[in-house]
C-alpha cells in the first residue's frame, strides 16, 4: 500500500532537482523549468498531507489549485521577461545579466 511516506519521498526528490537546477543552471528558461519542479512538489505534498491526514476536507486540494495558478502566471510573466530579454541582448545565460539598466 501507498503510504504518506512515498508521496513525501517523491516530492522530496523533485525539490532537490528543482533546487538542483536553479543552483546550478545558467538558462534563465532552465531555471524557470527548475521552479516549476519546485512548486509541484510543494503541491505533491499539498495534496498529500490533505489526503491522508485530513481525508474529510478538500482544503490541500484548493491550495494545490490555487498554487498552480500562481505557477501559471508566474510562468507567463518569467516567459516574457525571458522574451525581451532575448529580443535586447541575444542571450539568455543568466551570469550575463548583471546589469539593471541596458
């Protein structure tokens, strides 16, 4: 059977690859993808801890949702600054962004 225990295994190691990549990538995209691991393993654990500690609410199922639409907004803002900052200096290494004004 199933337990709370594997659901927190798993999301535990999708943090660490998601910390993983933001610690060591250079991609801004790469890293936008890293934090997306990082948030479904907090809805993982989310959803989990809703199911077996509290089966009679739906409240880590809201909270999931409402995660994944932040995450989804995020991702459309962090696309976009992604895209003029393509579109200004024809890179997206995030050790050459160093500056505030180009």
């Amino acid at each position: 059977m199933i337990g709370l225990e594997h659901f927190l295994f798993v999301a535990a190691v999708l943090f660490v690859i998601g910390l993983y990549g933001v610690l060591t990538k250079r991609n801004v995209t790469a890293i936008l993808m890293s934090m997306e691991l990082m948030l479904n393993a907090v809805n993982i654990n989310l959803i989990a801890f809703s199911r077996f500690i509290t089966p009679e609410s739906m409240t880590g199922q809201v909270f999931a949702i409402f995660t994944i639409t932040i995450a989804a907004a995020e991702l459309a803002v962090g696309l976009a600054l992604v895209f003029r900052i393509y579109h200004d200096r024809n890179t997206v290494d995030a050790e050459q962004l160093n500056r505030m004004r180009w």
